[in-house]
C-alpha cells in the first residue's frame, strides 16, 4: 500500500502562487474522477487543445438555456426589470402577509 507525503514547495514570490486549488505553481493543473483516479493536465497541451476543431464545436445534446448557450430572446435590459418585479412582489408578500 502506498503513503502519501506532504511536500512543502518553496516560492520566494507570492506571485508564483496559482489562483486555484488545482493548479501547481509550474502551471500544471490536475483533477480527480469519482472513482478516485488522479488526471494531470500539462499547461502546454491544455493550450494545444483549444486550436481543436473538437473544441470549436458545441457539445450534441448541450441544453437550450436562452442568454448562456444560445442569443437571448429577450434584451438584457428587459430581464434586469422582469427580475426587479419579482423582488419587489416577494418584498410586498412578505409585508401583507
């Protein structure tokens, strides 16, 4: 059976730290399946990947969500006021109840 050790990384600028937990300061970045298998990602192949024709198109059964993976059918301005009704009708609920 294997022992995992804690292995201190010295940085000498705050810098180098990364901005996420699954990230090494060299640029590495890894994740775990739910089956518990670790999967490192090279910072180098993960740019490679973005120049994939795979990459450039939308998954096949992704949802339809207006606004987030298709234009909004609605301006932006409109949603913003339809969300300020519905606050404002929970605020009088709350005071007539």
């Amino acid at each position: 059976m294997s022992m995992t050790m804690a292995c201190p990384v010295v940085l000498p600028r705050l810098v180098q730290l990364p901005d996420c937990y699954s990230q090494t300061p060299g640029g590495t970045l890894f994740s775990t399946t739910p089956g518990g298998t670790r999967i490192i990602y090279d910072r180098k192949f993960l740019l490679e990947c973005r120049n994939s024709p795979i990459a450039r198109t939308p998954p096949c059964c992704l949802p339809q969500i207006p606004g987030v993976t298709v234009p909004a059918t609605h301006p932006m301005g409109k949603l913003q006021e339809l969300k300020e009704e519905d606050e404002e009708e929970k605020t009088l609920q709350v005071w007539f109840q």
